[in-house]
C-alpha cells in the first residue's frame, strides 16, 4: 500500500514555530527525493522544500532561513521545521515525492493557520 500522512499542523501566533511529520508507505519511496508543498485556497499548489536520500536540501525563495526539512529513512519519516512563521505561511501542506509522480495520490495534508 503506497500512502502519505501528514501530520503536525495547527494554529500559531506569527513568529512561532509548527514542526511537521509525514510517515510514507510503500517501496516506491526507497529512492525519491521527498517534498514538502503548500497550497493556499484559490493558489497553485507549490513545492517549498525538498531533500535527497542522503541530505542535501533545497528551497524555495520564501521560505530560505525559516524552514528546515530532514528526513529518517529507517523511520520513512520527513519533517519540516517551520520557524518565524508569517501570516502568508497559512496553507496546506503535503508531502510527497519530487517531481510528483501518478501512480502515487496526495495525503491528506494539514492545515498551518498563522494568525493573531
């Protein structure tokens, strides 16, 4: 059974902080590079944080220096630790392999609400 859950989201007061966990399932993710993505209603769904079997990391823009993603392979674990977080922030976030592939459907995701 190939599956993602997501899991760690909640409602934080700008400038704190929210870590997030995925458990993946499935051999498929033996070898992948895995994501972390966000969508905000009405706005595409973007990738903000990938990382590589052995660690190498990367970014999007607007999140460098605040979010850190890692991962426990014996575990299949990825977590993102989300720091100074801003209002924008607020959206959904899944998991997943990068690039994303078919045969593999989206999670649940949790919702991050930033907000006073």
């Amino acid at each position: 059974q190939v599956q993602l859950v997501e899991s760690g989201g909640g409602l934080v007061q700008p400038g704190g902080s929210l870590r997030l966990s995925c458990a993946y399932s499935g051999s498929i993710f033996s070898a992948s590079i895995m994501g972390w993505y966000r969508q905000a209603p009405g706005k595409q769904r973007d990738l903000v944080a990938s990382i590589f079997r052995g660690g190498t990391t990367n970014y999007a823009d607007s999140v460098k220096g605040r979010f850190t993603i890692s991962r426990d392979n014996a575990k299949n674990t990825v977590f993102l630790q989300m720091n100074s977080l801003k209002s924008e922030d607020t959206a959904v976030y899944y998991c997943n392999t990068y690039p994303v592939r078919s045969q593999v459907d989206w999670g649940q995701g949790t919702q991050v609400t930033v907000s006073s």
